[in-house]
C-alpha cells in the first residue's frame, strides 16, 4: 500500500495532535519512562510541537506540528528504503518527494538524523490551509507507514489493542477513551490504567505534554 493511501485515513490536523498527547499519557500511566509514545510541546519553539514513537527496536516517527502544518517523518530499519542500506548512506529517492519548503528545514534536525543524512523511509504532511494529507513518492512495499502509524490511524481502540499486547495486561477501554477525550485525570482513571499509579507522581509529566489539568 502506498503512503498516500495509508495517510488517507487520518483527521484532521487538530485531532492528529489530540491523539498523539493521549496516547503519550495513556504511556506515561501504564509504564513511566518506558513506553513507546511521547509529545513535546513547545519543542521548536513556540507554535512547534513534536509527538514521538520509539519501539527500542530501531523502528521509529516523529511527527512535527507547526503554525503552517504538519510533517512526519517515519522510520523502518528493515525497509528496503532505509538509508542505511545504501552506500554512501543517503535517503532513497521518493520519500521527500513534493515536501513543501516550509518542512524542509526539519530535514536537518540532528534528532531525525545520522551523519547529517535524514534517517526516513516515509514521509507525509499537510498544509494548515490543505484538505489533505500528502505524502512522498517512495514505494512502501513493506506497508511500514501502516504499522509504523497504526496506533495512530486506529484510535483509541488501536491504542488499547496495542497496549494489551505491549504490556501484557488488560487495558480498560472506558479509561482510555478518557483519556482520547482529553478529559482531566482522576485517581480512578489513572489506577483503572495501572493499580499502582499514583495520581501525584504522574502529574508534572502529564503536564509537561500539554494535557488538560
């Protein structure tokens, strides 16, 4: 499946980054400094957020928010677009295909990068003013922007799915749709989530990303 038609399925902007704070919270809860979802706000400056997903298995995204739009950037260290497996390492031709100017400074960040090289194998955005979401012209033939972003497209049921195998425990739907509402935190949410969460303990990371209070 190409990136396009993957990103097809997203929202729009404004609950993109809805989704991406709740699932950094619903990771904050279940397992303090070990899940795979985060959101920075503020992290490029003012107007510039940036929500992150890290497997610890060199699969990776980050996907930038800025006044003008948003840019994401996904990573597959097993896709046979990964700059790692070309010599010099280089990004394969495609994946910043069509990236509107206003994203390409990104492109250098040393955070998304390595040698000074991007390190992508798919890319996509959308412009504040646009009615779609777009993406390069690199041939995804492992689907790695379906996987890398499933959690992502799928909602709240997608994050509780993933968070039952990731965890190996019983997530209640009800706590997490809580949380994908971007409703205030309660001691019964929070321990609904995880039986030894402590509200108090949790609250200076959940507001470092933003979430309400």
């Amino acid at each position: 499946m190409r990136v396009d038609e993957v990103v097809s399925g997203l929202p729009g902007i404004a609950v993109v980054r809805e989704r991406c704070r709740a699932m950094a919270v619903l990771d904050l809860v279940l397992a303090p400094g070990g899940g795979y979802f985060d959101f920075f706000p503020g992290w490029g400056g003012d107007g510039v957020d940036l929500a992150s997903m890290d497997d610890a298995s060199g699969n990776e995204y980050g996907i930038v928010f800025t006044p003008e739009g948003v840019w994401a950037r996904g990573f597959d260290h097993e896709s046979p677009l990964s700059p790692y497996g070309r010599d010099p390492l280089e990004v394969a031709p495609g994946v910043f295909d069509g990236l509107p100017d206003v994203f390409r400074p990104f492109l250098g960040e040393p955070a998304f990068c390595d040698e000074d090289v991007p390190v992508a194998t798919t890319s996509f955005w959308r412009l504040a003013d646009d009615t779609a979401w777009r993406a390069g012209t690199g041939e995804d033939v492992l689907g790695s922007a379906a996987w890398l972003f499933e959690v992502l497209l799928g909602g709240p049921d997608a994050y509780r799915a993933h968070a039952e195998d990731y965890f190996e425990t019983e997530v209640p739907a009800a706590a997490v749709r809580h949380v994908y509402d971007l409703r205030p935190l309660t001691r019964e949410i929070v321990t609904a989530l995880r039986a030894d969460a402590e509200l108090g303990a949790l609250r200076a990371d959940v507001v470092r990303t933003g979430y309400p209070h």
